[in-house]
C-alpha cells in the first residue's frame, strides 16, 4: 500500500495547515456564533457536513467569508453538489424539548463540508458568544487534527466496499479524552434522530464523535497534492470500490477496534538465557516479555502467555487472543525484530541480543511508543548512570589553597562516571570500557549503559591543565570537552579554591598603624584584597568615585605586612593625593615620588613608591629589577588597551600582587575588562581572541543569557564592584563627601609662577599703603589664572597648539579631563565652578571639542538663556555645566549635579560652599561628590592647609577674604605665596 503510506503524510501536512488556518484566522466561512453545530455522518465518511441551526427558531442566513469575499474551498466535490466554502442553506430536522416531551420538527439550518467547517469550530473553542454544542464539536475538531498530525490513521472499506480512512489506532488517552467531549456535549450537538422505525432516537454521542472523527481522518489526505490522486484509492476524493480487499480491511478494521493493546516488558534477567538464540545467533542480551492491555479497563494488564493458556480469558473475553496477534503483527511492522514472535504458536516472550536492547534503548523504543507500544525497563534497572567532566590536581600535587598557584603542577582533566551521583571507581569505569554491551551488572544491579557514556569510560583522559586554566574553568563550571561545551566539577584542593573565592568575605581587622576609621563596606573591600593577595591572585577594585579605594589599598599594604615595597603607578595628577593620603593614614611608613629627571631608588627598603604612567614606560626596565611586594594601578583605565606601550610595560614588572583601581572597568567593551583582569591575573581569562569569540561577542550583542552568567561567574571572584547606590553603602556615606586633589604644576606654570612671585615681591617690598595692597591683590590674581592655566594669564584668547596641546599645559584641565571621563561613564552630571569667566569659557571650549555636551553660564549669560541651560542640564541634555563662581552662586537649584567641581579656590569658604548648595540642597536625591582642585605647592596649597589644619584660626584670619592677607607682613607673604618643590 505505497498510496497509503504516502496519504498519512500528506494528512500530517494538511492537517497542520487547516490548524495553522483555523488558529491565524484566514479567510473561512463565517456563521453567526448563536448556532449549534451538529455533525451530519455520510456513507462515505469524507461526504460528512456540519450543519449550524438556532435551537431558539431564530433565522438563519448564509453570509459571506469575514473579509467580505466568497471563500474558496478545496478543489473537488463535496457529496452533495453544493459550491465548497460557501455555507449552504438547507432544511434540518431536529428534535427539540418541549416542557417533558421531545417532537420531531424541521429547522433552516447552514451546511458545510467538513474542510470548511474546521478551522470554523476549532476557532470557536475560544469565542465567548460561541454556542456549548459548536464550542464542544470545536475541541473534538481540534482531537481530530491532533491525530491526524500524529500519523493516527487507518486504511479500511465502508460497509459497501469503499474506499476510507480511519481514525486509529486510539491509545487509552485518545479513548479517554473522546469519552470526554462527548459527555460535555449538549443536546443541541446531536439533535439530528436516527432513521428508522419505532420510537424517537437520537445518536449516542460517542459514537457520533467517533464517526467525527473517522470522517475528519478520510477528508484531510485527499488533496490535489497527494500522490497519483486522480483515480486512486485512499488519495482521489471521488468513492473507488476495493471487491478484493475485505480480507485485508478486515485485519485493519479488527486491530482499530480491538479490546486490547500490547507493551514490552524487558526482562534482563533472563541474560545469557538465550545465547545463540537471540537475533541470528547472536549473544543473548535479555528477553521482552509481551503484556496484553484492556483499552476499555487500563487497569486490567495480563502477560501474553497467561492470555494464551487461558487464565486470563475471565478478564479479556475470547476474542483478546485474536487482538493481540493483530497487535503483535502490526507492532512487527514497525521494529522487525518482533516477526519473530509471529513465527511462535505463543507470541509472549521474544529473546534479544545486544544490538536489539541497544536498539531498543534509542529510537526504537520511540517508534514503538509512537504506534502505541510501550517499552518497560526493569525497576531496579539503575537508569543514573552519569559521566561529569571533573577537574582535580594530580596525585602528589599542592592540596591546600594557598600554595595552589606556587605549584608547577599540572591538573587532571577526565571524565568521571558514577551512579546515582556516587563515583565509580577506577576499575568500575574499567568494567563498563571493556563490556561492549548496553547493560552491565555494578555494585549488584543492572545499569543501563548509554554508548556515548561508554566511549567517555574508555577515553577518560581529557588532557592536563595549568592552574590558571583550571580555575578558570571551575568557575565557570564549563569547558570544551569532545568537540563540544561541557560542565565541569572541580575537585579536591580546586574545588576548595573556587569555594574560597565565591563564599564572600567578612569584613577585616583594621591593620596595625593605619589612622583611619574604615566602614563595613571597606572592610570587606580589604578582605577581599588581602584574600586574593594572599592566594597569589590580583583583583582589581572597582569601586564608585568616592568610596575610597586610596585609603583601602593603603590599608592592604599594612596588613599584608611585607619587606617589598608597594609601587603606586598612577596619573601625574594624582602623585599628590597619594602621598597626602599616605601621610594622613600610614604616618611614619616611608612614601617617595619617582618621577622627575631626579628620581631614584637607590636606598629603597619598603614603604610605598609613587610613579606616572608616563615615567613607568620609559623607566619599566629599572622597575623591573627592584623586587616589589605588590603593584597598584590606580585609574587603571589608562592601560584598557592591551596593545598600548603603557600596557606593555606594565605587565614587565613583576609582582607576587597586583591591584587594579578604576570606577570604570568597563567604557566601550569587554576586551577592556580582559586587559585589566589579565594583568591581574595573567592567564585568567585565556588569549584576547578566544576570550572575544567565546564570550565578548555573545555579551555585548545581547545573543547569550547563558554567556552572560558563565562571564559573570569567570569574572566576580577577581572584580569587586561597589557603587554608592548599593545597599549597605549609602547609609554609611555623608550626605556630602569633599575631597582635595592635588595636581602638580607643568613646566610652564612653575616658570610664570616662579617669576611672578620674583618680579612682584621685589615691587611689593619698595611699596607702601594702598599701591601695596593693590599689587598684592594683583599677585595673587596672578598666582591663580598661572594655577588654573597658563592661557588665562597671558590672555591667549585662542591658544595654541589644540586641545591637547591645551590640557598637556594645565595640571588641572588634565585632572579635570580624568574626573569627568569616570563621572560621566558613570551617567553622572557634574557641576564645574571657576572663578574666572575666562577659564569658564576656555573649559566649555575645550569640553566641546572633545565632543562633550557643556553649557557656559556667566554673569553676562542672560535671564531666558539662564533658564534654558539649567532646563538642559537638569534634564540631562547636557551632563556637564561650566559656571562663574559669582554668576552662579546664589539662586540656582541644581539637583541634577552628583558631582561639583571647584576648579580653582576661593578664599572665603562660605562662597565656596554655597556654589556647592547649588546641588546640594533640598530635593537632592544622590550623595553629592565635592572635588576641590589644588596646585601643589601654591598659594592654594598653603590656604587648603589652613583650611584643614586651622579652620578657626582660618575663620578669624580669612573671614574678609583676600583683602586680609593684604595685611601679611612681606616674610609672611612671601613664605605664602613661594613655590615649594615636592620631595
């Protein structure tokens, strides 16, 4: 029957593409929901129609498809002359209740051939105002399709000898679910009588289901495009009568309708029973035991030899011997190895090699299941058989966690089998590589043994790991294993490594000699540094600005209790926070500069030494020979480019520890990250090209949730990343923090500072009275536009030489450039005051080339542009706003700003702060980030001194402002005012 297998897949597509119709809601006949529907059987299933009439004697009207058009049906004839898809009146008799009694009376009703009336009842299963009787002939449509699709169709004759398909074989949910919609289906849904004399019947509504579903079964194959459909039986559309098929047609129609099913009980204790007797001569591998099922009580379940010998005939009836073979027969036809149970007088227990249970444990057990054969495997068949990829040191190797990356032994990298979780041992796996058969008997029991998991028992040796590598891939619990991606468990001093690293940190001890109160959060900061320095592992700190990652790492340096000295390579703007930072919380541990044509590290003992970045690369060679105890990279997005000579020469310097310092770890991707965490850690994340292929790419174009978490559980152990906004933080924060940053003066700005300070004291000290306030006034004056920069003290209206050019002349525009590369990567918004107009507008021209969204607001700026610039920024159209001191100090509200950056000092600190009240103020949401920018050395350096150290003698001294220090005597000013060189 070559036409009937070629029907049933022609039936599985059509079927699904009359779902697909129905569910999108196509062009398709359109009846008004109040009908009932009820199915009209024909001799020739596939002529069945369903009619829609009004149980309430309403009228009934044919409109037309919902998009206005006539609907087109399937091409052929649909039993009865009416055009296809176009809903045809008609009369119907119907039987109706009247008060106890029930009449016979006809009705105007709408009819449709059943590939119309489909995906019009399957949709209506969803439509509140449908009819129960349409609603439920709609889930028995949709039953239909669902078996259809499932290759559920049988081959037979109509009682005249036709041509039909079936609906079958049914499994006992089918039945079940069968039974069900036709217990909920109301009166109105089977309402046509029987012919007939005697009384008034109407037809049982599983039995009309059942016809429903025979007839569904016999019109979805028969399309134009099944195969050598013209003519051809169980393909054409037109009746073909079959006169010498009864015979077969009988078998089928007998296995459709038996009473009984079979399934395969595998009985692997009947092992080595059958050798030479099982599949051609082949070793005997276990035997399949077959039951016998009652469709219509599932409970009732008998082994087909008690069937055959007459035990069970009470139960099943005389004719379940017969349904049986059948169903032995056609089982035989999907897994051949059962003909041989055909050729037995008792079809009950088949004898089966190893290829056969092999088989039966993959896809023929599929194929069975879906012809409705089920396989059991024994109950003590231990079905948890597993094979994990595990990584664990040698035997002999480093056990504890500490000296883990001291060691230059190599990792193991195997496979690892166990049973119900339990590991096997060596000579299990050995049992299981050399059995060659899909069952083994371990530790008492069967074990189904898969033949992939046999190949890993075999070749069990994946390769040897450095440390690096391997904790690389306990953390992130996968690795590439047989040509594909695997888990993998770490082991013994490996696994207790990964659970060090990922259980978290109590916040540390204070160290001795630190003069510092540190909050929890930087206690646990410190923790964590000193865990991972302590393991031979770097880290880098990623804290918020503000948090205080200077004073943390000083703290590291006291607890980890070293001889080597500490190198600090950082900004040159940053040298003397370091050192300020160093002195305030570690007095007495020795701190020098190496930077400078003087510098040197002869002497050096311990204690921290400070470099550039810029000397770093070109003195890497000499600090590569001095042995440090750990190296600190502070703002170390400066080295986010591996390929960079900074870069490069930073990862010469060798260190038993390392320490980056950044709020930014990550700015524009991910190999940024790799470029830290790789100096850090060398080796961590493996080479920039497999680390972009395996997880950048996947991350940062959004495609891999699963690459996103295996990044994130390679990368926190060795990250700590607060931000002011997390829980535990801000609490402890002040509503307002203030920092002073020193910056060094250029070469330039010592020269002008230098000789104004000469030529004005050498005019001050011959003057008297008002000239002399005045040229001490115009000194300091001076003083500050040389701090703040050159170009506003020569009056350069356009300077020189470009932006860059322009901030390598300014120690504080370069600072200022390195705050608001973090504030901004951090979506922050900044408020910069200055109090030169000059200065102002030389920064927000500076800021605009660098294509950086400013605003200039100045005392000259006025009222409605005034509000427009605050709109923006407020808003955040523009993160940064540039503003006169006194232009700017009073009215404004600016809550916007978390960030306020004082450019250059004014020495009354109350004007100070109520520029700074522009953000910080009522309404104000974040922690505000006060930033005062000072020139070491400089007056402004002197005055922040007495600002700190001496606010109330401050208070008394500059409470009227520059005016008082008109009244200093010239040793006084001059000791003011001289520049004083670092040390």
């Amino acid at each position: 029957m070559s036409d009937t297998t070629g029907g049933v897949a022609t039936a599985e597509r059509t079927a699904l593409r009359a779902r697909e119709r129905a569910e999108q809601g196509r062009t398709v006949p359109s009846v008004p929901a109040r009908l009932a529907a009820v199915f009209l059987p024909a001799p020739l299933p596939r002529d069945g129609r369903i009619a829609f009439w009004d149980p309430e004697g309403g009228p009934v009207t044919a409109p037309a498809s919902e998009d206005g058009a006539q609907p087109a049906g399937p091409a052929g004839d649909g039993g009865d002359g009416a055009p296809e898809g176009v809903p045809e009146p008609t009369e119907l008799t119907v039987v109706r209740r009247h008060g106890t009694a029930a009449r016979r009376g006809t009705t105007p009703a709408l009819s449709l051939p059943l590939a119309e009336a489909l995906p019009l009842l399957v949709r209506a299963r969803h439509d509140p105002a449908a009819h129960p009787a349409t609603a439920c002939w709609g889930a028995a449509a949709l039953h239909a399709l669902r078996l259809t699709a499932r290759g559920r169709l049988l081959p037979g004759l109509t009682p005249t000898g036709h041509d039909a398909w079936r609906a079958g074989p049914l499994d006992p949910d089918d039945v079940a679910h069968l039974r069900a919609v036709a217990a909920a289906l109301p009166p109105e849904g089977h309402a046509v009588p029987l012919d007939g004399p005697g009384p008034l019947r109407l037809p049982a509504p599983e039995a009309l289901m059942r016809s429903f579903l025979d007839a569904v079964a016999d019109t979805l194959p028969r399309t134009p495009a099944a195969p050598h459909a013209s003519g051809r039986p169980f393909a054409a559309r037109a009746a073909q009568r079959l006169p010498d098929a009864h015979d077969w047609a009988a078998e089928v129609a007998a296995g459709m309708d038996a009473g009984v099913r079979i399934s395969l009980r595998l009985d692997l204790s009947a092992y080595d029973l059958f050798d030479g007797d099982a599949g051609g001569g082949a070793r005997g591998a276990g035997a399949a035991v077959v039951q016998v099922h009652s469709l219509a009580d599932p409970t009732l379940v008998a082994d087909a030899a008690d069937l055959w010998s007459g035990a069970a005939d009470a139960a099943f009836g005389p004719r379940a011997r017969v349904d049986a073979a059948l169903a032995v027969r056609r089982a035989a036809r999907v897994w051949a190895p059962l003909d041989r149970l055909t050729e037995q007088d008792v079809p009950d227990v088949l004898s089966l090699s190893e290829d056969e249970v092999t088989d039966l444990l993959g896809v023929a057990a599929g194929r069975l299941a879906a012809a409705g054969v089920a396989v059991h495997w024994p109950r003590d068949l231990a079905h948890d058989l597993t094979a994990t990829a595990v990584v664990r040191p040698a035997p002999g190797s480093a056990t504890d966690g500490t000296g883990f990356f001291e060691s230059e032994d190599l990792l193991q990298f195997r496979w690892q089998l166990a049973i119900g979780g339990d590991p096997l041992t060596e000579a299990e796996m050995d049992t299981l590589a050399e059995a060659h058969r899909p069952v083994v008997r371990l530790r008492d029991r069967w074990v189904l043994v898969d033949p992939a998991l046999a190949r890993r028992a075999r070749a069990r040796d994946l390769g040897l790991l450095d440390p690096v590598d391997a904790l690389s891939v306990a953390l992130t619990g996968t690795a590439e294993a047989d040509g594909e991606t695997v888990e993998v468990v770490p082991a013994g001093a490996l696994a207790a490594l990964r659970d060090r690293l990922t259980a978290g940190v109590r916040p540390a001890e204070p160290p001795p000699g630190l003069h510092a109160t540190l909050r929890d959060y930087q206690l646990r900061g410190l923790a964590w540094l000193d865990l991972m320095t302590s393991l031979g592992l770097g880290g880098c700190l990623a804290d918020d600005m503000g948090l205080g990652k200077t004073v943390t790492v000083i703290a590291l340096h006291l607890k980890r209790a070293r001889t080597e000295p500490t190198l600090v390579v950082c900004p040159a703007s940053l040298l003397g926070n370091w050192q300020r930072e160093i002195t305030r919380f570690a007095p007495g541990v020795p701190v020098r500069r190496f930077h400078g044509p003087d510098r040197t590290l002869d002497g050096l003992k311990d204690g921290f030494v400070l470099t550039t970045y810029g000397t770093m690369r070109s003195a890497a060679t000499t600090l590569a020979e001095q042995p440090w105890g750990m190296v600190v990279a502070d703002e170390a997005q400066h080295v986010k480019n591996p390929y960079s000579a900074t870069a490069k020469a930073l990862r010469t310097i060798p260190s038993p520890a390392r320490v980056a310092l950044t709020g930014t770890p990550v700015e524009n991707n991910l190999s940024e990250l790799w470029a830290l965490l790789d100096w850090t850690t060398p080796g961590l994340l493996g080479p920039l090209k497999s680390f972009r292929a395996r997880h950048a790419r996947a991350v940062e174009n959004g495609e891999d949730e699963e690459a996103v978490r295996r990044l994130a559980r390679l990368v926190r152990p060795f990250l700590l990343r607060r931000r002011k906004s997390d829980p535990g933080i801000v609490p402890e924060l002040p509503p307002k923090t203030e920092t002073d940053h020193p910056v060094p003066l250029t070469r330039e700005q010592a020269a002008l500072y230098e000789a104004v300070v000469r030529e004005s004291m050498a005019a001050i000290e011959t003057a008297g009275g008002m000239a002399r306030r005045g040229l001490v006034l115009k000194l300091l004056t001076s003083l500050k536009q040389i701090c703040d920069h050159p170009a506003l003290f020569l009056k350069e209206d356009h300077p020189p030489g470009g932006t860059d050019r322009l901030t390598a002349r300014s120690g504080k525009l370069a600072l200022l450039d390195e705050l608001l590369d973090t504030v901004l990567a951090e979506d922050g918004s900044v408020l910069v005051f200055t109090q030169y107009v000059g200065m102002a507008r030389l920064i927000a021209s500076h800021l605009s080339a660098h294509a950086v969204p400013v605003e200039l607001l100045h005392g000259g700026t006025p009222v409605p542009e005034r509000e427009r610039m605050v709109d923006r920024f407020q808003s955040g159209a523009a993160p940064v706003l540039v503003l006169s001191l006194k232009a700017a100090g009073t009215g404004l509200n600016l809550t916007r700003a978390g960030h306020v950056v004082h450019f250059d000092r004014w020495w009354n600190p109350a004007v100070e702060e109520q520029a700074t009240d522009r953000a910080y103020r009522i309404g104000q949401t974040q922690p505000v980030q006060v930033h005062r920018l000072i020139t070491e050395g400089t007056v402004e350096d002197r005055i922040a001194e007495m600002l700190e150290s001496k606010r109330a003698l401050a208070d008394a001294v500059l409470g009227g402002g520059e005016s008082a220090l008109t009244e200093l005597t010239d040793r006084e000013l001059s000791d003011l005012v001289s520049l004083r060189r670092p040390s």
